[in-house]
C-alpha cells in the first residue's frame, strides 16, 4: 500500500535546524511535502493561502512565539519545539491546543520521533473530527427528525426525546412529558409486554405497530422502531428509538379503500370492457361488464393470466400484454375474434400502458368494444366492392402517401373526413403542402422525419418513438374536425422499391382522443371526482340505509336555496311533496334490496315555498364494507323550467295550429322534393277536396298546371337558394283537373342548424278577382269609345275623368281637359252657376 503523503509547515528561524529537518525527512523517505517559513510573520502569509495536514513550530522565534500560531485557528494539529527544561511552556502550550509537542537535544534527536509524533497527531485529529462530525449528526438528526426520537429505561422511564416526540403526544414541555411512564401511554398494555419480548429476543423491533394515547386522551396509530441498550456485560438497561405517527396513512388507506370501491361501481356503469393487469399479466380488475361477457364474476379474474382463462386466445392475448409492458407504447385498434357464451363475437382490443410517478410502466389498462356488428357490415361492404377496393383509399385510420419529391400521391377517405381536405385538393401537392391541415403551416412532419437525425425529431415533438425505420408520435392539433381539436397518434415508415431504393413514406393517423381521456379519468384520484361530484350541474343526493341524506353536492344547495348544514342527516321525504312520499320511500327499499330502480320524477319543495319538479335516473347503489349496500346514489336534473317551456310550447303551437286552419288562404307545407306534408282545410276546399287526408303525401305538381311546371322548378330552386319566394301567379288545378288562377308566396324552412328542409306556402284563389278585373276592363273600354261626350268631376267641379267624344265636342285637348273646371264649358257666368248648383 501506498504510504499517505502529508502537506508539513515548519516554523524554525534556525537555519541549521531547517537543515537537520531536511535532512531527516529526505535521509528517510518520509512521505512529507514541506514548507518552511523563517518567522511568525511569513508563516501567517503562507497559511492565509495554503492548507496544511500539520504544523511543526519552534517556540522561540525571531519576530514571535509559536502562540501566534495558535491564534491563527488554523484546522491542522500543531506541534510546538521546545528547549530541554521548558516543561512549562510545554504546558502552557498542550492548553493552548497544541497536539504534542518535542524537545530539542544538542543531537537532533527529537527528530528521530518526528514521524511517529506526526502520524499520532494527525490521526488524532481526524479521529476527533469525525467523532464531532458523528455527534453533531447525531444531534441534528434527534433534534431535527420529523420522527419521533426517544431513549428510555428498562422500567419505562423517559430519559431522553426530541421536541418531535413531545408534539407527537400532545404535551407542551418536553419536563412535562418526562413526568409520565412510557407504560402508560399504550391503549394496550398487554402490547407493550409483547413489543418488549420481541426486543428482548431480537435485539430490536422494526415498525411495531402500537396505538398510543395523547395527553387528551385521543389515539394515535403509530409505529415504534427500537432498539435494546446494554451495560458492558450485555444486559437490557433501556431502549432507544422511534416513533413515527401513521393516523393519517391508515385514515388515507380507509378512503383509499373506499375510493376502489367507488370507482369499481364507475367501471361497472361504463358499457365498454375495461380491465387492468399488473405487470405479470395478471388481472388487477375488471368490470362488471366484461365479467358478464365471460359468464364470470369480477373476482374470477383476480390474479389470473389471460392464458390461465382462456386457453385458445389467452396466449395471444399475454403477448400482446408483454409488448406493451416492454415497450411502454399503446396498442389501439386491434382487432380479435373470441369465443363467448354469446358465441363467437369480434371484439377491437386498445391497451394503454400504466406508468408510476417516475415513467416506470408498471401494468396494462384495456378497453375491449365488441365490434361484431360494425365488423360484419363492413364484410358485407368489402363482398359488395371486391373489384373496386383500394388498399389505401379503405383504411380505417387517416392516411396519406408521399412520393421521393414529397408530392402526394394518395389520400384516403378516412383523413379527408379528418382533415376536412378533398384528395382533389391535394394530389400531387408539394412544399408541405400535407402539414398545412394539422400545423396550419407548411413544415416537416413526421413522415418528413423518417431519415432524420434524432435531435431533429426530438426538436420538433413532444412524444415520439422510433423503431427501425418506423416513427411513432403523439400532437394534439386543434385544425381537427372542423376546428374541434383532436389527440392523433402517427405512425410513419418508408416506402421501397424491389431494389431496396426509398421511393418514398406512408404515415398513418389516428384519433387517440378517447383512450387518452380514458387513460386520464383511470388516473383521476379521489380529489378529483369528488370535484366532479361536487361541481356537476345535475342534482346528486347520496341516502344511507338509515334512510337519511348523507351528502348532497353543490347543483342541490344552489336549486333549492338551502345550505348543507340544514340537509345533511335528515331525511328526503322532508323536501319532497306528501302525496310522493309512499313512492320514495319503494325507490330506496329496491336500491338497497339490489333490484333496480325507474327513472321517476319528483317534486321537491325549495327553502322559498317553490316546488321545483327533478327528473331522477335510475339509483346507483353504492357497496361498502362486507358487501352489503351502504349508499344509493340519486342523479337528477330540475326539469321545471323546461315543463313550463314545454308547457308554453304546447299552447303556442294549439294557437298555431288555429290560426292555421282558420286562415281563409291555402297553407301548404312540402318538402325539398315538392312532396305535400301539411295543409290546412283551406287549401283542400280550394282544390275541390273534402279533408285534408286525401292531399298529404301528393306532389305539388300534380296541382300545377303542365305549362307552370318549369317555371315552378326554377323558382323552388332560387327560393332554395335565396330563402323568399315573392308572390307569382300560377294556373292550378283543382281535384276534378278544372282550372283556375292562383296567387302563391312562401319561404324556405330549415331546421336547427339552418338546412332546407321545405317550403311552406301561401296560395289564394283569384279567380273573382281576374273576372272583376276583366269587367272593369271591358267597361273602361266601353266608355272611352263611346259617341256621347262623358266625363266624371270631382265635388268642386274639377275633372276627374273623360273620354275621348267629350275632348271633341268641347274641343280641347286632353292635356288640356285636365286642367277644365265644369264652369268653363258654360257660355255665360250664370249657366255655369246653374250648373254647378245643379251638380252640388
């Protein structure tokens, strides 16, 4: 071994001793790398910038003593040399600190004991360092230990604890607590015989479980780790240890217990197979549902492998699960056929790895859809367009192929349906032009990746994954479906030519939406579906097999107006008017019996008088304990407002409806395809029929007159387009095929998200009024040809109408007979006067 080197600083002044040392240490191979310094003056210059193992200091020195050094505190031993018959100054300088000291002799001696004087020194002061550094740990750790630290006698007498030990049981002092025997704290005292037997036979108890009583008298759980205290000879004199309160975790632990439950009944209402399996392959848990589907229990899975239950797929199934666990990657979408008692169903198998707090996967969550149905009519569909299929046009997930130039050369129905992009828009395209539908700009994406360096990749994605060639990643683009957002899972790979040359990539995407949030919601702890409950807008009340109400969330107190002091604990009858009581009262009976419960409304009285009316689903029973129901679960939404609306509606429509068949003019309403779906029985008066039965489900055509009929389909067109038809005249047909002029107007009708859907029309029959038309027509005629001069005034004389004899016979013009009073066709003022009074 090689023989430790110590840094040395000698504070000599006498030349011939500096000589003597050197000689020593170089004569003798002693491992030391010395300085000299001449004085006390130099020395304290080099110690301010250098570190020494020891310092060697004549006491008499030319500008001092070696008791300057000693005010210096340096962390090194000190060994002061002195002459023969100082004893006194060897004395006063082993107070002063010095480690040893060694006596000059006119031989140089002394320095023949040089090294062993260094290494006892040396060792020495480690040794005491380390003994303080071990105390002051120690110190730290019993003052400053969150745990409770304690040394007692044999006979349960404290004789030591930390302030952590004194809160933990509830005194002020730590005088206080010292007063009290350690017996006396156990709720049993026949575990505290117990605990001392096993430390006698053990020499130690590791988290001995132990209930202990607080100075109030409460109890605490708590764990004691402890160790024996013996004498020299070995016997028991006390016992050392720790104490660390464990109330809360076994307070945690019941409400953890409570909360599997609770989220057990949550998985059990989810019509979707889900289990969880450890990372063995074993089943954790499974829903009801899944169980069902096996004709088993959820506790026939527990601690079973896939292949231990089902023995032609379990294999397969225990693959797929190793894969997952080792890769840590999500299998989505597969597809498998499996034998149940319903017979032989496909069902599509998503896995997501579960992973701790540091990214460790530590077991598979599964959602397992039965898919039959969907999977044999897409082989009807597949056995119908043989000949037509396209393997990339009729994948189910997103896809798009690129070619070397990255122009695209397919796109699928699936990612036109995602992207909302026509492959006519996009064939062809280059400059990433692909990238714009999920960045909103041209940019590399993951199929642009396939070659790149992983930093790049890294760079440019969150999550990604590669193997081989093959990239997996993660994004969330909120360009998806119309702008809604959506969680794609890519998966992207190169394409080959038969020389092995890249010819281009093919990328994947699929919408990851649902299992993430699945994945999410598993991992959603007590906290947060407490949230949900508390937040949720329906009303939810928790009863407890004593009938009372154990707990109501927020959507109750903000309805009802009242607080949850004045509800928890009573009982539901109280709120809930007297002639619903009896019914209640059989809802809670078949909860708590097991059986299931109708949806059912109620209505509730409100702290202010009001009732309001709460439409209630099916009770959730709630299993606690040894299995037997503890809570049901009522979920229901005030439904008042909107009986008032419907309410409301009913009579507008009534008043709707009698404004519609009292109107004197024909009210139709077709469809988009001229089909009739409504008239009134004006309408079907007018068209020479005796209720309105005998029209519905007619083409409107069949009304029109043939040479309408093109005219009608442009105009229903542009009304489509347009939203107003303007009243037009038509000649329509009656039910004898007589027929007769019409005038129709209308509008265009839509339903909620504002497509066309019809159009409702108003049709009058004008014949009376085209024959009155034409009278006045032929009189108007008749008169303006007439040999006799006539004209028409107004009560003051002034023209109002001529025809064309009176304009001759008067000899005007007829501009000019417009502006002719009566009195101005007489020759002298007196006839005009007599006619005038004559007209009045």
């Amino acid at each position: 071994m090689e023989t430790e080197r110590h840094r040395v600083l000698l504070i000599e002044d006498d030349k011939v001793d500096q000589m003597a040392f050197r000689r020593v240490v170089k004569g003798n191979n002693i491992p030391y790398d010395y300085t000299i310094a001449g004085s006390v003056a130099e020395a304290k210059a080099i110690l301010a910038s250098e570190k020494f193992d020891i310092v060697i200091a004549d006491y008499l020195l030319g500008d001092g003593t070696a008791f300057d050094i000693f005010g210096l505190k340096i962390d090194a031993p000190i060994i002061v040399i002195t002459g023969s018959g100082d004893e006194e100054v060897v004395v006063k300088a082993m107070h002063a600190g010095a480690s040893d000291y060694l006596i000059k002799d006119p031989e140089n001696n002394y320095l023949k004991v040089l090294l062993a004087t260094v290494e006892n020194a040396i060792g020495r002061k480690r040794a005491e360092d380390a003994l303080r550094e071990s105390e002051e740990r120690y110190s730290t750790f019993f003052k400053a230990s969150q745990d409770s630290v304690f040394i007692t006698s044999k006979e349960g007498r404290w004789q030591d604890m930390n302030d952590a030990a004194v809160e933990l049981l509830g005194y002020e002092t730590k005088d206080e607590l010292l007063k009290v025997n350690v017996p006396d704290l156990y709720e049993n005292p026949e575990k505290r015989k117990r605990h001392l037997q096993l430390i006698e036979q053990q020499g130690f108890t590791k988290e001995f479980p132990v209930n202990l009583r607080r100075k109030d008298g409460s109890i605490i759980n708590t764990l004691v780790t402890s160790v024996a205290k013996k004498d020299v000879n070995g016997n028991v004199i006390g016992y050392q240890g720790t104490i660390r309160d464990i109330t809360e975790r076994k307070r945690m632990e019941k409400a953890l217990r409570e909360s599997e439950k609770e989220l057990q009944t949550i998985l059990d209402s989810v019509p979707v197979n889900i289990f969880h399996i450890d990372g063995n392959s074993r089943f954790v848990r499974v829903n009801e549902v899944l169980a069902k589907r096996y004709g088993m229990t959820p506790e026939d899975f527990k601690g079973k492998t896939s292949k231990e239950l089902f023995l032609e797929i379990g294999e397969e199934y225990v693959k797929s699960d190793k894969e997952v666990l080792e890769s840590g990657e999500p299998q989505i979408g597969v597809t498998r056929k499996i034998k149940t008692p319903e017979g032989v169903r496909w069902v599509r198998l998503d896995k997501v790895p579960v992973k701790d707090a540091d990214g460790n996967v530590t077991g598979v969550i599964g959602f397992e859809l039965d898919i039959t149905k969907s999977i044999e009519a897409q082989d009807e569909l597949r056995n119908a367009h043989k000949e037509l299929q396209d393997i990339v046009e009729f994948l189910p997930d997103a896809t798009f192929v690129i070619d070397r130039d990255k122009k695209v050369i397919a796109w699928n129905r699936a990612i036109e349906e995602m992207t909302g992009v026509r492959k006519e828009d996009i064939i062809g395209k280059g400059d990433y032009a692909y990238a714009v539908p999920f960045y909103g700009e041209r940019r590399p994406i993951l199929t642009d990746l396939v070659f790149s360096s992983d930093e790049e990749i890294k760079s440019r994605y969150a999550h990604v994954g590669k193997k081989g060639n093959t990239l997996f990643a993660e994004i969330y683009s909120p360009f998806m479906y119309g702008g809604k957002g959506a969680y794609l899972g890519g998966i992207a790979t190169p394409l080959y030519d038969p020389e092995g040359n890249v010819v281009g990539a093919i990328e994947s995407i699929r919408n990851i939406s649902d299992w993430r949030e699945a994945e999410k919601a598993l991992r959603e702890s007590e906290e947060k579906f407490r949230f949900i409950y508390e937040n949720s807008p329906a009303i939810k009340l928790m009863i407890g097999t004593d009938g009372l109400l154990q707990d109501v969330n927020n959507a109750v107190i903000k309805e009802l107006g009242y607080s949850r002091e004045e509800i928890i604990g009573t009982s539901p009858l109280e709120f809930v008017v007297p002639e619903q009581r009896e019914e209640i009262t059989n809802q809670l009976q078949l909860a708590f019996a097991g059986e299931d419960t109708p949806a059912i409304d109620f209505d509730i009285t409100a702290k202010d008088g009001s009732i309001h009316t709460i439409f209630f689903s099916p009770g959730q029973t709630i299993i606690h304990g040894r299995g037997q129901p503890a809570t049901v679960l009522f979920t229901g939404i005030d439904i008042t407002e909107r009986m008032k609306a419907e309410e409301a509606l009913r009579k507008s429509e009534e008043k709707l409806r009698l404004m519609f068949e009292a109107l004197p003019e024909g009210i139709t309403i077709i469809d988009t395809d001229g089909k009739i779906v409504q008239l009134n029985k004006a309408t079907a008066h007018i068209y020479g029929y005796d209720n309105e039965e005998e029209i519905i489900g007619l083409n409107i055509f069949e009304f029109i007159a043939k040479k309408d009929h093109t005219g009608v389909t442009e105009i229903m067109k542009k009304t489509l387009k347009e939203g107003n038809l303007g009243a037009i005249k038509l000649t329509q047909l009656r039910k004898d095929r007589s027929e007769f002029p019409a005038e129709v107007s209308g509008n265009v009708l839509k339903d909620a998200s504002g497509n066309p859907i019809g159009f409702i029309t108003v049709m009058r029959d004008i014949t009376e009024r085209k024959r009155m038309e034409e009278e006045r027509r032929v009189y108007a005629a008749g008169i303006n040809n007439a040999n006799e001069g006539i004209a028409f005034t107004k009560m003051n004389g002034d023209m109002l109408y001529f025809n064309k004899s009176a304009c001759r016979i008067f000899g005007y013009t007829p501009a000019e007979m417009k502006e002719i009073n009566i009195s101005n066709f007489s020759a002298n003022s007196a006839d005009g006067e007599k006619l005038e009074g004559s007209l009045r």
